[in-house]
C-alpha cells in the first residue's frame, strides 16, 4: 500500500500551549510529561463524514429555534472551511454553542445571575455546501463574568467544533467579535501567540448583512493543510 | 497557496449546550452482535474526577476499514457492519465517566511498519485544555498485534505501555483517561 500523506503539524505559531498558568484551570489538568509522536496513518488521515441526517432545517437559525424571538441584537455569521493550501472543506459538519444576548449560558453550571432568555438554546449546526460556505443566523453573545481571577469576563465569542475530512484535522474554536475591549485582559485569547490572535476574531462583513435586519460578521476558518505527497518530496527525508 | 491555521480554544465548561447528541456514544447502534462497551473515568492531577470533559473515538471497522475516500481500501458497498459510524462521542458524568458502545476493530496494514494494532483513536476536549489531548485505547485480548504495534514499540517504558491498553472489567472495557499526575496517560502528538 502507498503511504498516505499527513496533515501539516501547526509550528509554535499557532496553537495555544497547553500549559498557561494565566488560564488557572490549566493547573491540574495539562498533561507534564511529553507528548509521544504519532505518526499519521490510516486512523488519523481518515475521520467522521457526518452526513445531512444530523442537520435539522432551523439547526443554522438559532433565532428560529422557538415561539419567539429573542432578545438581543440579531446578527448573521458566515464564512468558510477552508484547508491550510486554500482547499475548501464541503460537506462538512459545523457545530456551534453560545450564551444568550445578556451573557448566560442554558446549562445548569452556569451560575451567571443574568436572565435566561425562553427563545434561546443557544445551539446551532450546518453542513458546509459544495465551497465549504457555512452561515448561522443568531443574536450576539453578551460577555459574562468567570471565577479565573479577581473581576474577569470573557469577551463576546460564539464555540465553533469542526470535523474537516480527517482526525488530524478536528478543531475546537472561538469566533471572538471585533474590537472587543475585553481582548487584552481574556487568558484564553491571550494565550494563542500574539501573531495568531487575530485570526480568531471575525470582521464586519456588509455582504454578510441583511439590510434592515441585522449585522453581518465574516469569518473563515482554515484547517490543516495536506502534507507534500511522498512523490513530491522524494528527494528529502520524512 | 498556504493559508494560516485558525488556532485552538479550549471547549470550555458549557459545551453541552451544543455538543451532546442522544446517539453520541453509539458508534454501533444498540442491539449490534459482539458490541462492547469501550469507557472509564477521567481524573485530574489531583485524582479528583473530570465531570466537564467530552471524549470522542474514531476507529476501523471489525475489517479493519473506514467508509472515507482516504483509505484506498475501502469497503465494498454493503460489506460493512449496518449503522457502523466508526465515531463515538460522550460527555463525562459528575463522576468523570465516560463510555462508547463499539465493536473491536482489525488491525490496519502501516505502509512504514507492517502492521498496527486494533485501537480507537481518541480525542479528550476539556475546560482547561487549550486545544484537545489525543491518546488511544488498544486491546487486552491482542497481546502479539499489541506486541508487534509500531507505536506502542515506540514507548520505551512497559509500565506506560500498558496505560494504553484497555482492563476487562465485567462485560465491557475499561479505560481510565489520567490527565496529569503519577499514573498519567501517555498522550500523542499529532
């Protein structure tokens, strides 16, 4: 069998360390002894195709999700999955999760003493079409408090989890809002490395706005690219 | 064309909000011939269960194949296991437990290094993690595929070996998922 080409391993640029003290729930759950190299085979170039069977069709409008609608401001986020040499991603699952408008979670661990809101899970998915175009409609997050240390909110941010084609190139995210005062004092943007940040926070996208109705933000997300084929780096090492 | 890599950020504490579908843990449906349960506890440097964390397994078919236009072997349409998803996904209850109802898979042929022993490849995403840990869970009663496996061979120490092998216990599998500490998991950088 020919060997498979691999998912480029991202450099120190990217990817946050695992260990952060800043993030003080780092301290008793990073791993200290070193990772052990896994070389990519058939178990990490391949992974889940989860299919249309798991998209309902109000799973992208999280305004649409109930009775009514709910408060705060409507937004529309959208974007694409595209790979790391520029490749789209189609047909691929995108999940995401969010507090409501005043900054609370649905979920019984969020002790937020803000309002939750009747109109709102907070729960979105889609598939991303033939391009690997996605677009949830939704309202925009408020920042709430968290018990990191004394006096500390996290900003506006939306969770996105994604699939791409292969285990290697599963990702757990946060879209974070423009301009957002709260950036610089926020451990867990603060710890991706500085030149990286940016590629986290989505922008004003008037394409992306629905005229009369709600602001647009864009934003891509790129995974992984494919490693050079073994024909086509023949002539060096592995 | 190189575009730069959207970077991690941790699942956080809430992803239950979006990430908990009814089926997660069915990575064959219930009622399947020979399925297992395959799951055990995550525990914290301090030993202390991990109740916020979301494991997820991707793994080969009892054949040792996978339904993806990558494995060039792929399985003839209709050959495979009915409702096999080769994907599993569990949330860890308050006392850190997880699990997944699965079918052993085969062994894989490794193009560099003969051949790989069945496992299950296996995300750990938690508050607390910045980006995911990766290990896997290899097979008790596959004591020569396991002897012969390229990756467990690459670790030196019998003693850590052996925390990637999965215990009998009962009728299902177990496998403790150890963060940090003493008896910590060894974890894969991919």
């Amino acid at each position: 069998m020919a060997e498979l080409p691999g998912y480029v391993r991202e450099g120190p640029g990217t990817d946050p360390p695992l260990d952060f003290p800043a993030y003080r729930a780092t301290r008793l759950r990073v791993p200290r002894r070193p990772l052990v190299p896994l070389p990519q085979r058939l178990s990490e170039v391949t992974g889940p195709l989860l299919g249309e069977g798991r998209v309902g069709e109000l799973d992208h409008d999280l305004t649409a999700q109930h009775a009514g609608e709910p408060l705060g401001e409507r937004i529309v986020v959208a974007g694409r999955v595209l790979d790391g040499d520029g490749r789209p991603v189609p047909h691929t699952l995108v999940e995401v999760w969010q507090a409501n408008a005043g900054g609370r979670y649905r979920h019984d661990g969020d002790r937020h003493p803000a309002p939750l809101d009747p109109n709102f899970s907070g729960a979105g998915r889609c598939l991303t079409d033939a391009e690997g175009r996605w677009r949830f409609v939704t309202v925009k997050p408020g920042a709430y408090p968290w018990q990191n240390h004394d006096n500390a909110w996290r900003p506006a941010h939306i969770h996105f989890s994604l699939f791409g084609r292969a285990f290697a190139q599963r990702l757990i995210t946060q879209m974070y809002f423009p301009g957002d005062p709260l950036f610089g004092f926020d451990p867990i943007l603060g710890s991706v490395p500085e030149a990286a940040r940016q590629r986290l926070v989505a922008c004003l996208d008037l394409d992306v706005t629905v005229p009369g109705w709600g602001l647009g933000y864009r934003w891509d997300i790129v995974l992984r690219g494919r490693e050079a084929t073994p024909l086509d780096n023949q002539d060096e090492d592995p | 064309m190189t575009l730069p890599v959207t970077p991690s950020q941790t699942i956080g504490p809430f992803f239950a909000v979006g990430l908990c579908w009814p089926d997660g843990p069915d990575v064959v449906p219930a009622g399947t011939p020979g399925a297992v349960w395959v799951g055990g506890r995550v525990t914290d440097g301090a030993g202390d269960p991990v109740p916020d964390a979301l494991v997820e397994t991707w793994q080969a078919d009892p054949q040792g194949r996978f339904a993806h236009p990558d494995d060039p072997r792929r399985p003839a349409g209709g050959a495979g296991v009915p409702g096999f998803r080769g994907f599993g996904r569990c949330a860890t209850d308050a006392s850190g437990r997880w699990a997944v109802r699965t079918l052993k898979p085969g062994p894989l042929p490794a193009p560099d290094a003969g051949l790989e022993a069945p496992h299950l490849d296996v995300s750990v995403f938690a508050r607390g993690l910045l980006h995911r840990v990766v290990t896997r869970v290899y097979f008790p009663d596959e004591a020569d595929a396991n002897a012969a496996d390229p990756l467990l061979a690459s670790i030196p120490d019998p003693a850590v070996r052996a925390r990637l092998v999965a215990v009998v216990d009962g009728a299902g599998l177990r496998f403790d998922i150890r963060l940090q500490g003493e008896q910590e998991t060894p974890f894969l950088a991919i």
